[in-house]
C-alpha cells in the first residue's frame, strides 16, 4: 500500500505533508471537543513517524522482549505481536 510520504506536520485542523498536500482536515467540534480534536491531528500527524518506529521496532530479535510473554504467536502481551499487527492493518493486509 503506497502512503503520502512523510514525515506531516499540523497546520491548524489540517495535516499536512510535503510540498504543501493536505493529508487530512480535523474539524472543528466546538468548546466540548477542541481538545480531543486538536489530540487527534496531533496524532494523524505522527502516523509515518510511528510507522516507521514499528517496523524498526519489529526488525530486532524478539530475545528484546524479555519482560514480555512472546512464548506464543498470539501472545496478547508480547509487543512484537502488536506492532506486526498494526503495521498490517495500515498496509491493508489481514492482521
């Protein structure tokens, strides 16, 4: 799956990427939700940069995860588990 290529920066409600493309708008929900509003465009803006953190995070031998339980493949705990599982949900494949 090809990604507008990072990395994206907030620009008020809008995420933006290089040359000036708009990735994403984040409305504007009033007094109640500015502030989940504002979190969530800081968020989107960090996507490629956490993307990419994961799939490093992903290339070191699981002997890193020695806190963890990665005993078994669908280990819940284990965090090499859950950033394989992340990373195929933004790649479009099955997780």
């Amino acid at each position: 799956m090809n990604f507008t290529p990072g990395p994206w920066r907030r620009e008020a409600r809008f995420v933006m990427a290089l040359k000036g493309k708009s990735v994403c708008e984040c409305p504007r929900g009033g007094i109640l939700h500015g502030k989940v509003d504002s979190a969530n465009a800081n968020l989107i803006a960090e996507a490629p940069e956490m993307y990419e953190a994961l799939k490093a995070l992903i290339a070191l031998p699981e002997s890193h995860c020695a806190d963890m339980d990665c005993s078994t493949p669908d280990s819940e705990g284990c965090v090499w588990q859950r950033a394989r599982a992340a990373l195929a949900k933004a790649d479009g494949s099955p997780a």
